[in-house]
C-alpha cells in the first residue's frame, strides 16, 4: 500500500511546488535598486557592444540576485523621448536575465528599424528601459485593462505587436497602434492579450 501511495504523494509536492513558484513579475519585484540600475547598464552595454561590430552575447560581469534568474525581458530604447527601438519575448531565451537583456539589446539595434534605429551618435543620449512581462492573458474587451497598468499584444495571422505597460495613454490608441505597427488593418479584428510587467528605468544621459 505505502509503495502506492508514496508516488501519488510525490506528484503532490511536484505540483505544490509548481504552483507557488514565483511568477516573472514577483521575481522581478524584487529587484534591488542596485540590480535595477545593472539591468539598463547590461542593455547600454550590449548597445554600444553591436553599435561597434562587438561581441554582446556575455554580459560584462557576473549575474547576482534577479539577473541570474531565468527571467524573460524587452529592452526599449529611446533617444530625446522618442522611442527608437524595442525587441524581447513572453518566455526567457537564455539562463539568465541579464544574458537575456544583452540578447534583447542587441536585436533591438540589430532589427528594430521602424524609427530609424539607433545610431552611435545618439548612444549618450538614449534612455534604457528593461521591462519583464507577466503571464499573458487572452481578452475579448480592453475596456477593463487601463494601459498604464496592462500591456497589450494583438496578432492576427503572421502578424502581431506588443504594446508595453505605459507606452499609451488609452486602450483605443494602444490597440490602434499595435495594429498599425503589426500592419493589420483598423477595421481588422485581432486576438487580444494583455499582461501585467515590471520596468527597471534609466534617466536618459
């Protein structure tokens, strides 16, 4: 009798275990100021790094606290308040989150075209955020999600745009936008998520 039971006990732990498991957002609360401020100086780094045909795939020093957790991230930057580049994921690429920041970073420079991208001229002047997203949630009405406290992601098809919290000031500009930069019509209907995030912030220079 004990040798059945004892696997049934086991599988118990497993899922108890599973469900008080922090979520990305928690985790990322955490977050020291100290960490904060390593988090955009990782994806400045990881920056200047592709800017000038570097290596950025290792972060210039060891991952301690919530960087070395297996976080996922995007990394928006902007230059004199203009948003110039953005670029992550929902699920974590690398082991740790800083490894994760400098991947973002660099395909941010890389990839993210759409205003012009980011030159080494404009490198002193941007400002980096590093955003970890929460779980994202499927929803047929916005109307519930204020955008500065929800971010947004559509798709339809191929197709899809993430709008971060705090990036629209209302839900009907933020699904407006995301359909534009996903290229998807205004009349188009899309499937709809939203999802809760935490941002690590830097002062432009």
């Amino acid at each position: 009798m004990r040798l059945r039971v004892l696997p049934v006990l086991m599988l118990t732990a497993s899922v108890a275990g599973a469900l008080l498991a922090a979520s990305p957002v928690e985790e990322a609360r955490k977050a020291t100021r100290a960490e904060q401020v390593k988090a955009c100086e990782i994806a400045r780094w990881a920056a200047a790094q592709t800017l000038a045909g570097k290596p950025s795939s290792a972060p210039p020093s060891g991952a301690t606290g919530v960087l070395a957790k297996p976080l996922p991230c995007f990394v928006t930057i902007s230059v004199d308040g203009r948003r110039k580049a953005c670029m992550g994921s929902f699920q974590p690429q690398h082991n740790t989150l800083a490894a994760n920041i400098a991947a973002s970073a660099a395909r941010a420079v890389r990839l993210d075209r759409r205003e012009g991208g980011l030159t080494r001229e404009q490198l002193k002047r941007a400002a980096f955020n590093v955003t970890v997203p929460g779980e994202r949630r499927r929803v047929e009405d916005l109307s519930g999600y204020p955008p500065a406290n929800y971010g947004l992601m559509i798709e339809k098809g191929t197709k899809s745009a993430v709008l971060l919290p705090g990036e629209a000031k209302t839900t009907r500009w933020q699904l407006a936008e995301a359909k534009r930069q996903a290229g998807i019509g205004p009349s188009e209907t899309v499937t709809a998520y939203v999802f809760r995030a935490v941002t690590f912030s830097e002062r432009a220079r």
